[in-house]
C-alpha cells in the first residue's frame, strides 16, 4: 500500500517546498501580478489591430521590446533572439503579403519588380509591412508577459483574485506540468529505439515513419500518467470542497495598478506620437 501511495504522489504537481515570498523589485517584470501583465495589454492589442497605418504598431513594437529589455530580467540570447526574429518575421511578412496584395488595389502606385507573373509595387509592400508591423507589435505585447510569467502563477493568479474555480484552474496547472514529462519520455522513447535498432528506413518519408513509431509508445505512457495523476487527486480529496486554502498567494499590490495604468497609457501615447508625427 505505500509503495502504491508513493507512486501516485511522485506523479502529483510538485509544490514548492515553502511560500515564495515576493519580490518587491519595481523594476522587475516577474514580480508583478500576472493577470496584469497578461490581460492588461489586451486592450493595447485590440488597438493595434485595428490600426491600419505602419508607424503607430511600430512604436508600439518598439515600446513593447523596450520594456522587456528594461524590466524583463532577460538573458543577451534571449533578447537578441526576440529582435532577430522579429525583423525575421517582418521582411517574409512584407515580402508575402506583398506579393498577395490583389494587384487590382495598388495599380496606382509605382511598379519595383516584376516576379513570374507577379508585379511587385510600392502600394503592396507598404500593405504587407503594415499587416507585418501589427502582427510584430501583438508579438511583443505577448512576449511582455508570457516571458516574465509562470503558468503555475498565472493559474493561481486566476484562482485568487478572478475567482476562477479551482478544479478548472488546478486541472490545467496539472495539464500544463504533463509537458515537461511527456517530453522526458519522447526522449527515453527514442533512446529505446535506438539501442533497438528500429530502423524506419531510407527514402523521403522515413522522418514521417520514424516520428509514427514514437505515437503509441508516447500515448500509452500518458495515459498511465493520467490516470495515476487522477487517482492520487482522489485519494487527497481533490474537488471535495468548494474552496481550498493556497500554500502560495499571488499578491495585487497598488505598483500592479501603476503597471495597468502604465499599459494604457503607453498605448495612447504611442498613437498620439504617431498621429503628431504623420
């Protein structure tokens, strides 16, 4: 029976071993509540997409990026990366939205390249740099919070201050720690297959068939998983309660309003800069 209980709850979600205190940095973006670094930008994003210009996501890309460059707390690798990429995904952006511009819509404007039996014009590419910059500019917003949050805060968060029930919160914090895990299987799966010598032969489909071959092993340890995950749920009376004490609490603080105001405030700027500079 305890070598039963034992292997139930080593599958549980592990808690921290003591309350995390916060920590009170203002200029620390993972010390603030992520409800506010999640939601808060939400309507900055509604206002990005209905913005048809290219200065004004621009300025909001840039004041995104800024913010986490300042506050996120961030390694070189990591920022650089988010500044490759984004010029990255705005040139392929600008050149394919270019490209599939109905011609129809820019004839007016002047003609810079002829590719097949596509032209290229300057109407078209201003089209598909402005569908770039919005969609680099929505990127950031979520950068600014998904690269400074927890899920397991974030899934607290929602608990305690938005009421969310906790079975539903719980359930997707548990669905969120089965990622790691099933990654640290895929690999055992493929080791296995390799001290085997499974072979999934030659040919431009063998990735395909050696990827299937790592399916069903993968699905049957998740569902064992799942099941052991569910049962020690059970056994520690999971649900049986319509509230439940949190060994960890997500503090709102008065700065948390400050960054919301801030959100809002710097979006409004961006378009009043943008507005005086046009």
């Amino acid at each position: 029976m305890s070598a039963f209980a034992s292997s139930v709850t080593s599958d549980l979600p592990a808690a921290p071993a003591a309350p995390v205190p916060a920590r009170r940095g203002l200029g620390d973006l993972r010390t603030y509540n992520p409800l506010v670094k999640i939601l808060g930008p939400v309507p900055v994003m509604v206002f990005v997409v209905a913005t048809r210009d290219v200065l004004t996501p621009a300025l909001v890309a840039f004041a995104a990026f800024a913010a986490v460059v300042v506050m996120g707390r961030l390694r070189i690798r990591a920022l650089a990366a988010m500044a490759l990429g984004a010029v990255l995904l705005t040139l392929v952006m600008t050149l394919s939205f270019g490209l599939l511009t109905d011609p129809a819509a820019v004839r007016g404007t002047a003609l810079i390249a002829t590719v097949g039996g596509f032209e290229v014009r300057s109407g078209a590419l201003v089209t598909g740099l402005a569908t770039a910059v919005r969609t680099v500019a929505l990127l950031m917003l979520v950068l600014l919070g998904g690269l400074t949050t927890s899920g397991a805060d974030f899934v607290r968060a929602l608990t305690q201050q938005l009421r969310l029930p906790y079975r539903v919160g719980y359930a997707a914090l548990a669905a969120l720690r089965f990622v790691p895990r099933f990654s640290h299987e895929l690999e055992v799966i493929r080791g296995a297959h390799r001290v085997r010598g499974v072979a999934a032969g030659r040919g431009p489909f063998a990735p395909v068939r050696r990827q299937a071959g790592y399916v069903v092993p993968l699905l049957a340890g998740g569902i064992r998983h799942a099941e052991r995950v569910s049962l020690a749920m059970e056994a520690r009376g999971f649900g049986a309660h319509p509230r439940r004490t949190d060994r960890v609490t997500v503090p709102f603080h008065a700065r948390d309003v400050v960054l919301l105001l801030s959100f809002w405030a710097g979006g409004a700027a961006c378009a009043l800069l943008a507005a005086t500079l046009v």
